[in-house]
C-alpha cells in the first residue's frame, strides 16, 4: 500500500477540508449553549458566550439542525455493539447542574484483549443508587459487554453491588480515594505519617504479602486511631483487589486515573455550559467528547496494557480467577 504523503507548504498549513479536526465537541458545545439560551437558562456564563459568538440572534430552527447532526452521531456512538473481550472496566460518574435539579453522568471505560482503550459506555441519573448502576451495566452486557474479570471505580455502595449482581467479577475501589477517606481520620499532622504506613502494603510483592502488611498496619493503627483501623478492616479486599492480577497491570489498576483526563474534560467543557437545560443536552456535549477521545485512541493505535499478559490472563480457567469479595 503507498504511503500518502502530506504536502508540506511555506506558509500556513494543509489539512484535507473534508476532514474536520476536533470539531463535533466545539459543534456540541455551541448547540447546547445556544438551547440554553433559547428555553431561558439566562445565567450569566452562557449569556457572556452567546454574546461572545456573535450576539443573540440564534433561530430555534438552526438549534434544532445542529443537536439533530450531533445527536445522531453520538447515538450510533453509544449504541454501538461492544465486541470481544473486555477484561479491565473502568466507571467514574461527576454532577452537572440541569434547570430542575443536579444529575450524575457516569461513563466507562474498558481495555479490551488486544490492549486498547475505549468509551464504552455513558449514562445519566438523578442520583447513584443502585438501581441506576444496575441498569448501567446491564446496558453494556445487552450491548456486547463480556469476559470482564476488574471494575475499578470510586462510589463503595451501588456500584459495588451492580458488579457483584450482573457481572459476577472482582471489584477495585479506587486506591486514592480510599487514602482521602482515611487520612481524614488521621488529623492535620498526622497524615503524612498514615500515609506512608499504609503505603507499605501496596509495595509488597504478592497478594498474600499485602494483605498480612495491611492487617499489621491495622492492628498498629488500632490504639491510635480506631475507626481508621475499623475503616481499614471493611476495605481490606476493595482495595487490595489489584494485587490479583499481573504484575505489569497493577499501577494501572488500582484507581480510576487512567479516566481521570478524561473526567477533566469533561468537566472543564460542562462548567464552560454551567446550567444545562434537559438531559438530552449533557448526552449530546459528554457524548461527543467521549467519541472524540475514542477516536483519538484509535488513531494513536498505542495499546494501553502488554497484548501476551492480556491473553495469558484471559486464557486462565475460571477457578484461577479472583472473585468478588463480600
């Protein structure tokens, strides 16, 4: 196959005009601006940015146009079949404010047997009840979702049991969370001191060392502070649940970092919004920055995890495989 070669000018730049660069977000962003403005959410952010783009002037019909182009892109997007093998799910949710009252956008994100990276999945609920997580991930197995061995994510409650409901696999409550939890206990001066204690359980070698580390910790804790060792009693299987898995994995699963770009964008482009006006208008900005980022793993074409340590992992009979701790 020839390779196509780009032409390289004196001045200026070449991009091919049929291909718009990192556009649909920018389009989103705009639609839902002017929505907001045309059914009266006349904060002073989005009346600023309508002004900002050319005064007030924004007809209902060409709003109507530009949500109609974007939603049926980030539609087919969401909807989409989700095929293979999905071992490491990755679930995060952050609140936007709508015109009735606040909402919790929840996203996912999986590693798939080959090593890459997508948006799975996205959703929007009145709070994070367990219901709401039920039907989430119930969403994504009637989709295609399959083989998932982790979920890494925050919330200890609802989420937890969804996995354990409809997924039946292990669950990582996201390490760095989990240390904010229980410095809090641990008093202003005290911090630095817990945290480098409890750090010594995350750099043992194998499962059965961290675990015995942990408990040694606990047990020290315990005269000191004794709902931070209680606190590290009930987490003890949450947290450490990484240890599990290969070795090369583990930094990139003990929390839910690696999405936390992503959760800043989405956030710094939802507070640029600051009230939204319906629930349509957050799908259509959250879901077309979720499809631009997929894009732009795919074209990066740079696996996130060793390819050979996915599918020895994935290879290993069922009975081998950690199980959801009570």
């Amino acid at each position: 196959m020839a390779e196509l070669r780009i032409p390289k000018l004196r001045s200026g730049r070449y991009f091919p005009s049929f291909i718009e660069l990192r556009r649909m977000t920018e389009k989103a962003l705009t639609a839902v601006i002017q929505e907001a403005y045309i059914q009266g959410v006349s904060t002073r952010s989005v009346d600023a940015l309508v002004q900002a783009m050319g005064g007030t002037g924004v007809s209902k019909s060409e709003v109507s146009r530009l949500c109609g182009e974007i939603d049926a892109r980030v539609d087919a997007f969401l909807q989409r079949p989700i095929e293979g093998d999905w071992p490491y799910l990755w679930i995060d949710a952050t609140y936007v404010k709508t015109r009735q009252e606040g909402r919790v956008v929840i996203v996912a994100v999986g590693v798939n047997a080959d090593g890459r990276r997508e948006v799975l999945g996205l959703d929007i609920g009145a709070s994070e009840a367990e219901p709401f997580w039920t039907a989430f991930v119930r969403s994504l197995m009637h989709r295609g979702l399959r083989e998932v061995q982790l979920v890494i994510s925050d919330n200890p409650g609802g989420i937890k049991a969804a996995v354990s409901k409809v997924l039946s696999c292990a669950w990582q409550r996201c390490r760095v969370h989990f240390m904010r939890n229980a410095l809090a206990y641990a008093g202003k001066r005290g911090k630095r001191v817990v945290a480098a204690f409890i750090a010594t359980a995350f750099v043992q070698d194998t499962p059965q060392a961290a675990r015995e580390q942990w408990r040694r910790v606990a047990d020290q804790l315990r005269p000191i502070v004794p709902k931070l060792a209680e606190l590290m009693d009930s987490a003890e299987n949450d947290v450490l649940a990484y240890m599990t898995f290969p070795v090369a994995h583990r930094t990139k699963l003990h929390s839910t970092n690696p999405i936390e770009r992503l959760n800043h964008e989405i956030k710094r482009r939802t507070e640029v919004v600051g009230i939204f006006p319906n629930e349509p208008s957050i799908k259509r900005l959250v879901g077309a920055i979720l499809l631009e980022q997929t894009d732009e793993w795919v074209v990066q074409r740079a696996r996130y995890m060793p390819r050979d340590t996915l599918s020895d992992m994935i290879a290993q009979p069922a009975a081998e495989l950690p199980a959801m701790a009570d």
